[in-house]
C-alpha cells in the first residue's frame, strides 16, 4: 500500500456511498485576534460545509474558500454555486472516486469546490466501514509535527512577543508573514532573539522580480524557506527568482494541481511545495502531487486555511502520507477560536506534536448545540 508508484490507487479505486441527506451550511467563527497576511486582514473564519446523510451517519466537507477572492479566486460563492450547479451532479452512487475525479474534470478549475465535496464523501467512506481517514489514504498513524503561521504584526515587538508564545509551546518551526516594508528588518529582529529557530517568512505574492536584489538580503538569516514571493499567477519567474537566491522558495498559490506541481518541479521554480490539500481539489489529487514531489526529491508540508476542526482533521490525516517530510501550519484550535465547532479539540503535546484523531472517518464530532450557535445560513439540497 505504501509502495511509492501506487499510494492513490486505493482511494480512487473507493466508490461513491449512497447518502440521503445533503446541507450545506454557512459557519462564522471569530478568531482570537485577526489575521493579517499581505492581500487581506480577517477577523473571523466563514466557512461552507457540506453535510452528506446516510444509514444514520453524519459525514462532512469543510470548503477552504474565503467569503472574498484575496488570497485566492474562488469564494464561498463561486464554491456554493460550482457545487450545486455542476459537481454534485456528477456525483452517482457506485461510481469510483477515481471515476468522479474524471468527471470533475469537465469543470474547469474550481478545486476548492471539488475538494469540498471528495472530502465529505471521503469521510463517509470511511465512518461506513469503520476506518479512520488516514487508514483509507493507505497510511499508518503518525506524530505530526506541528508549525505555525504568525500573521504580520503592528509592531516588532508584538511580532517578538508572538514568536516567543510559540517557541514556548514547542512548535517545530515559525512562519511569519511578511510583505513590501514589512521584511528585512522585522526578520532581522526574530532572527537576533531565535538564532537557532526554523524560521520561514510567507509573502503571499506581494513581490515582483524586481525586487530579486532586495529579496536576496534575506539570504543572511538562514530561513528555511520563502514561501510566495512572487504573484499569485505565476510559476516561471519564480524559476529566475530561484536562481537568485540561496534561500529555497516554497509555492502555495501558484499550485492548483498536479499539473501545476510538475511545470513548478520541472522549471525548478521551488525547492519546497505547500500542499493544500483543499486547495488542489482534494486528498486524490494532494496523494498523486506527494507522490510526484518526493520522486523528484521535493520535499512537501501541509499548508492551512485557517480551517475549522473539519478542514484541520483533514489536514492532520494527511500529514501520515509518506512525503511530508516538514512541520506544517496545522496549530492548535485555541491558536485560532475561543471555540471551535468540533471536539476534541487539536492539542500540541510536549514535543510539539499532534495526535491524530482516532474513531472513524476524520475522527472528530460537530458539536450540535455550537453548529447551530455559528451557522449564519444553511440550505437543505436534498
Ligand atoms: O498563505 O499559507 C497562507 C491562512 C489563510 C490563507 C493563506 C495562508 C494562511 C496561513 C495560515 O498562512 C495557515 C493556518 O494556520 O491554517
Ligand atoms: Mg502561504
């Protein structure tokens, strides 16, 4: 099952269950405190869900689109519209998960709509036949190391005071956003106080080519990585970036897909790659860009949406795949929201690890009475 040529054959060869029930629902979650990264500032988590009903089973898919298009296209609009208008259509009793995806294809783009939808149906796969998620990627159970993205900050020394909190919970490694003005200096000061931190800095597109000699000075200071300097768009001029700079790049926005992923590989335009997997339309499609990553040597973390539990349980499950070889940005629930909507809730354990969650399917519970709390829209489809 773990044979490298054939980890995602298992789960396409999984057939779509019958379900009775399907909802979609509307949640806002406040954060703890906003989010800022360079293109949008958000105080609150809105999220779709997808709720499939069947033989007395709840199943769901958290969709990882934003209500606004700043850190990428779709919204949860266009997600709300692409699923019931034309993916769930599509989905027929029977038919193999790989035979779904065939069909999905005919839908240009949209893969956070697709993802929605894989992942509920994925999760009723596995609570039908008593499995935990990770069992149905093919995958034993596993520690995961946890890492956390710091959104930009007023002040260094907020920015100081954040870094230290999550030093002193034992994270494996810090991300910090960074953006144009807001970089050289600010990485300067985390550097001085943490020599020895994994330390990585997330642009989300803010910079152009241009700016190759300016990002260079970020050479200095050891970073792990710079994730997206360049635009959202882009692949190639990430490839002459590269070329510039000691520091491996690491692309989130750029990768929509497995064909995104292999003209990244191919034009060297990274040394790393950020795998949402909900992001690039789901598990199927993050199992076969991991599976091409690590042929070619790359090495792959999963990225976050700052997801509810549903998205994050996803999100830890496939951390178990053979090929995330790197901390990624699945932190603990109390990082995020004062209250989630699931229990139990993510914990780092002494070590900085996260548990993965045991019981079937994602392996954590909706809880009704908080559902209901931050649901701000819910519409029965069948
Ligand atoms: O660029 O990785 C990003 C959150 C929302 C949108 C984009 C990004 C992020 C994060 C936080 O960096 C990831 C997380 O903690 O879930
Ligand atoms: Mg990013």
């Amino acid at each position: 099952m773990n044979d490298s040529t054939s980890s995602w054959q298992g789960l396409a060869a999984e057939r779509v269950p019958a379900f009775e029930r399907i909802e979609l629902l509307l949640v806002r979650l406040p954060f703890v405190a906003p989010f800022a990264i360079s293109s949008a500032v958000w105080t609150a988590k809105e999220a779709l869900l997808l709720r499939f009903e069947a033989d007395g089973l709840t199943a769901w898919g958290e969709c990882v689109a934003d209500p606004d298009p700043y850190y990428a296209s779709e919204t949860t609009v266009t997600c709300r519209h692409c699923i019931k208008d034309f993916l769930l259509p599509l989905v027929e009793t029977g038919i193999e998960i790989g035979e779904l995806d065939r069909r999905f294809r005919r839908v240009r783009g949209h893969q956070m709509a697709k993802a929605t939808i894989e992942n509920a149906l994925v999760d009723l796969i596995a609570k039908r036949t008593g499995r935990p998620l990770h069992e149905l990627l093919g995958f034993p159970r596993r520690r995961i190391p946890s890492g956390i993205s710091i959104g930009l900050q007023q002040t260094p020394a907020e920015l100081l005071a954040a870094v230290d909190e999550a030093v002193a919970a034992g994270y494996h490694r810090v991300k910090m956003k960074v953006k144009r003005g807001q970089d050289v200096d600010w990485v300067r000061a985390v550097r001085e106080r943490f020599p020895d931190l994994p330390l990585m800095v997330d642009a989300n597109g803010d910079y152009t080519l241009d700016d190759a000699d300016h990002l260079a000075r970020l050479d200095g200071f050891g970073l792990t990585m710079i994730e997206q300097p360049l635009s959202y768009s882009d692949i190639y001029q990430h490839s002459l970036l590269q070329r510039r700079l000691a520091t491996p790049l690491c692309l989130d926005e750029s990768i929509h897909d497995l064909d995104d992923a292999t003209t990244a590989i191919a034009l060297g335009a990274c040394r790393v790659l950020n795998l949402k997997q909900g992001r690039v339309g789901g598990l199927l499609e993050s199992l076969k860009i991991v599976e091409h990553a690590r042929a070619h040597g790359m090495p792959v973390w999963s990225g976050g949406m700052d997801e509810t539990g549903i998205g994050r349980a996803v999100n830890i499950h496939l951390q178990t795949v053979d090929g995330f070889t790197l901390p990624g940005d699945t932190s603990e629930t109390r990082r995020y929201f004062a209250e989630d909507i699931v229990e139990p809730p993510v914990l780092l354990d002494a070590e900085g690890f996260i548990d993965v969650p045991h019981g079937p399917g994602i392996g954590v519970t909706v809880v009704p009475e908080r559902l209901r709390r931050y649901t701000i829209d819910s519409e029965r489809l069948r």
